[in-house]
C-alpha cells in the first residue's frame, strides 16, 4: 500500500468520523428531551447523569477522531 492510498484512507476516515460526530452533536444539543426519551426506555438514568454521559461520550468520540484519523492523516501528508 502506497502512502497515497493511505493518505486518501485517513482522509475519508476522517471526514466519515467528523460528520458523525456533528450529526450526534446535533442530535444532542437541537433535540435533548427527545434523546432523552428515547434513551431512558433503554437506560435508565437521571437527567443529570444522562447529560454527562452523553457529553463525556462526545468528547471521548472527537478525541479519539484526533487520535486516530487526523493525527495519521496529518503524518501522512507531511512526509508524502
């Protein structure tokens, strides 16, 4: 595998993760009485608790982004 094709991978990687990722954040910040319901069939969760969940699952989310797709990506276009 050539260092283009790679490139081009984490390129694509990338932009799939980020939209995403906007699309949860929209979800979450737009509609959170909506997700809230839908998730507490599921979980049952305080309000609270629900809220730092979803949040700490975002951040972990767009962190590993940054770890795994940009990072290689970033390395990749400056040796190619």
């Amino acid at each position: 595998m050539d260092i283009q094709t790679l490139t081009a991978f984490f390129m694509w990687c990338t932009i799939v993760n980020v939209a995403l990722l906007a699309w949860a954040m929209m979800w979450f910040v737009l509609a959170p009485d909506f997700t809230y319901r839908m998730q507490s069939r599921f979980f049952p969760l305080p309000r609270e608790t629900h809220n730092v969940v979803i949040y700490a699952f975002l951040g972990l989310y767009k962190l590993g982004i940054m770890v795994f797709n940009v990072a290689p990506w970033a390395a990749l276009l400056i040796i190619a």
